[in-house]
C-alpha cells in the first residue's frame, strides 16, 4: 500500500506540473542494480502477440531473424521484392511499413516509384494507383 501510494504521488506530480518536478523526483523509486529491464516488444509482438502469439513469434524468429539476415540477397533487394509482391497483392496495410523498412533498407523514393509504375502494368492499374497514395502519404512522414 505504501508503494501504491508513493506512486500515486509521482504520477500526481508529473500530471500536475506537466513533467518532472522535484517532488516526483524525490519520491520516485529508486531501481534496484539487479532489476533487469523489461524486453521492449517487437512491432510483431505489438500488433499480433497478444491474439496470436504463435504467430508474432514466428513473424520475429523466422521471418525477420532468419529469411531477412540470409546472406544471398540484401536486405535492400527483399525490401524491393516484398514491396512488389505486396502491390501485387493488393494489401496497403503491408505495404506501408514495407514501403518505410525499405527506405530505411536504402532504396530511394525514386526506385519505389519507378517499381510501382513498372508494376502497373503487371499487376493492374488499380494496384499501382493504391500504391501511390500510400507511398505519397509514408514519403511525407519520412
């Protein structure tokens, strides 16, 4: 109870002054040397890990600790490939972190345009314009 308390009064101080105050620093816990801080959460475990943890395991373990780190091809190269399969597809929620891994993967603004049009003649015009409304919207954000 005691703890709850000393914590309530943190939070209070940090609401009340609209950040770290005195009175919330000095009653806030000290950590103790052997706490080990809690993992941060994979964006897998973030979106699917409560419902499907399985899932999210494998997203992380497999696909990204495994396919992605394999030497035969760049992680630039998989960016542009699943970027394409992904268009082709039809599936933006995908595509727009693929679209934001590949930029960070280096593959500039100009090579993800240039796929999307080369793409529209392979996987419909309807995709590709899909693609550039998403691809406007996550080159804005950058």
């Amino acid at each position: 109870m005691k703890k709850l308390g000393r914590n309530l009064l943190v939070a209070v101080g940090l609401l009340t002054v609209g950040g770290l105050s005195s009175l919330a620093l000095a009653q806030s816990p000290t950590p103790k040397p052997d706490a080990v801080p809690a993992p941060q959460q994979s964006r897998a475990q973030q979106l699917m890990g409560s419902t499907a943890p399985k899932l999210a395991e494998l997203t992380d373990d497999v696909l990204y600790g495994d396919i992605w780190e394999r030497p035969q091809l760049s992680k630039r190269d998989r960016s542009l490939i699943t970027v394409a399969a992904l268009i082709a597809m039809d599936r933006p929620d995908q595509l727009r972190s693929h679209l934001a891994l590949a930029r960070r993967n280096g593959v500039t603004e100009e090579e993800l345009v240039e796929t999307i049009t080369h793409l529209a003649f392979y996987t419909g015009w309807p995709n590709a314009v899909a693609a550039v409304a998403i691809a406007k919207d996550v080159f804005r954000k950058d």
